[in-house]
C-alpha cells in the first residue's frame, strides 16, 4: 500500500495528482485507490497512463466526470471509444490558459537564473528549480500536442 491517507500534498502536485481528491475518493470506498497506485507507478518509470474507456458515449457530463476523476488522480489521458468524445476529453486533460502562462513563466525565469549562475528561480513567490522546469516543460508539450489535434493555434506555442 501507498500509504494514501498520508499522501505528501506537494508530492501529489509534482506528480500531477489532485491529493485531496484522491484520498477522498479512497476513503469513500471507491476501487480508486488502485488507480492512483498506478498513477504513481507510472509517473516513477515515466511512464504515459490514460484512464480506461467510459462506455456511454453519449453521456457527456458521466464522461466528464469520469475525465476530471481521472486527471485529479494523475492519469494523462481517457481512452475513448466515440469522435464525440474527444472534445470533453481533451478539455479536462488539456493545461489551462493560467497553466500554461506559468509553465512558460517558470522556464523563461529559470533559464534566467541559471544564465546568471543561480540554481533556483522565484515565480510568484515560489521557488522554481529542475523539478519544477521538468513539469513544466511538459505542460507545454501536452498543450502544444493538444492544439495540433484540435487546430487551436499557438495554444502552448511561444
């Protein structure tokens, strides 16, 4: 066991995972605990994880509940099985604008700091180092492979 009711708050961002909700859904009894366990395991081998298919395809507000289940527990994507539901899908899982802007703030800021022989950057009041970057970094990939599906220009792009 992953110990989830001790689940490290600032472990479960850097790992992309919602802690709180996460633990809620396990204390509720829900078989979820197993997938965070997955979420995680997949994160440490750097590994791509999407959560499985959602059935009812035309039942928009059952996928996007199962789609913000999914990303809150650190799941990268859904597997789909209808066209329709690609929009929801790459709605939930897609960076917000506001992440976005920081990611492209955290790399810019640290690039500066490590020109100027520093290790570390401060954005918005909160250190930035390698880990932060990393994370960041990917949050424009997935915005910038997001755009190119749906034909959203310059949506995580510089």
């Amino acid at each position: 066991s992953l110990g989830l009711d001790r689940l490290d708050d600032r472990f479960a961002r850097m790992a992309g995972i919602a802690a709180p909700q996460a633990r809620r859904a396990v204390h509720a009894g829900r078989n979820i605990g197993r997938g965070v366990e997955h979420a995680l395991r997949a994160r440490a081998h750097a590994r791509v994880i999407v959560d499985g298919v959602f059935n009812a395809f035309r039942d928009d507000e059952g996928l996007r509940a199962e789609c913000v289940q999914g990303r809150d527990m650190g799941f990268d994507g859904k597997t789909l099985i209808h066209p329709a539901q690609l929009a929801i899908a790459n709605e939930v899982f897609a960076p917000s604008a506001d992440e976005v802007d920081l990611a492209r703030r955290q790399i810019a800021a640290f690039d500066e700091a490590r020109a100027q022989g520093r290790g570390v950057a401060v954005v918005d009041g909160r250190i930035v180092e390698n880990l932060h970057v990393e994370t960041a970094r990917t949050t424009l990939a997935r915005a910038e492979a997001i755009a190119r599906m749906t034909g959203e220009a310059g949506a995580g792009t510089s």
